[in-house]
C-alpha cells in the first residue's frame, strides 16, 4: 500500500505535468492568433488597387510598401528607391473622385499648391516638378489612374526625372 506521502508526491507531479500541458497549450494558442493576425495586419497593409513599379524590379527589391494615410483615409502607399543614387519616396494612390472629371485640371492645381510649376513631358505623361533651395524635389502627376507624388532627397536632373517615369509600369 501506498504512503499518504507517496500518494501525494505522485498527485504532485500529475498536477505539475497537467500544468505545464495547460500553459504550452495556452501559449501556443497565443501565439497561433498572434500569428494569424500578423498576417491578416499584413496584407491589410498592403495596396487593394493596381499599383505601378519601375520596370524590371519587384516591390520586394523596394524594401516593401508602407501605407502612408492615416488608416481611416483614402489608402495611399509609397516605397523607396534611388534615382542617380540620390533616394526617392514615391507614394501611389487611386485618382481622388475629384480628380476623375478633370484629371489634367486638378493634377496642376495640386501641383501648384506644392510650388511644383516646371511642367515636363514623359511621353504623354504630363509631370509638375518643384523645386526646393534646400535641393529636395517634389514631383506630382497621374498615370493609369493613380495620383503620384515623389519626393528626392536632393536635386535630380529632368532627364533622369523622365526616364524613371517612363519606366513606371
């Protein structure tokens, strides 16, 4: 027969096991919606609407995109990428309603607000550029009905400025 001791030692170590199986099921639990709404946080943070990348690279080789609009406005996405080694953040987002009867209208109407009144031609694609003493510049324009706005952190020539515009697809 079985010691009071013996038999409480025994219970002892059974409630300890059934503890430690509570907690790593719990944990796991945790970390199993953790994880579920990383994802679900993940791609709710990415654009719902056709988006436009430099030819040839992939928004993975752009660091990722990053919604830049507050989450209870109109989505607007940027990325980062380099222009003549100087950085570029190009922020994309559908064409606002109040743009779509008058995009070329409304386009240079922003422009302006932004000091952006050098007008350039991208093949078609009509571009504001601004420019700012400091070097920094500001493009605005609309293609496949986006709103564009890019920003440099120092001046780049037009030529350049054109290229890479050419080459949003």
């Amino acid at each position: 027969m079985a010691t009071v001791r013996q038999q409480y030692s025994a219970n002892k170590k059974i409630l300890i096991i059934i503890g430690i199986f509570l907690v790593a099921l719990t944990f796991g639990g945790i970390m199993s919606i953790t994880t579920e709404l990383s994802h679900q946080n993940k791609s709710a943070q990415l654009p719902q609407y056709e988006t436009l990348l430099p030819r040839n690279k992939s928004i993975t080789e752009l660091g990722g995109w990053n919604r830049v609009s507050p989450p209870d406005k109109s989505p607007v996405f940027s990325y980062t990428d380099k222009i003549e080694n100087i950085f570029i953040s190009v922020s994309e987002q559908p064409l606002p309603d109040a743009f779509k009867s008058e995009p070329e209208l409304q386009t240079s109407k922003l422009a302006e607000s932004y000091n952006a009144i050098t007008k350039l031609d991208a093949n078609g694609t009509t571009v504001y550029l601004g420019n700012s003493a400091a070097g920094p510049q500001s493009i605005i324009f609309t293609k496949n009905n986006l709103l564009i706005l890019i920003k440099s952190q120092n001046k780049i020539n037009e030529k350049a400025w054109i290229s890479y515009i050419q080459a949003l697809r």
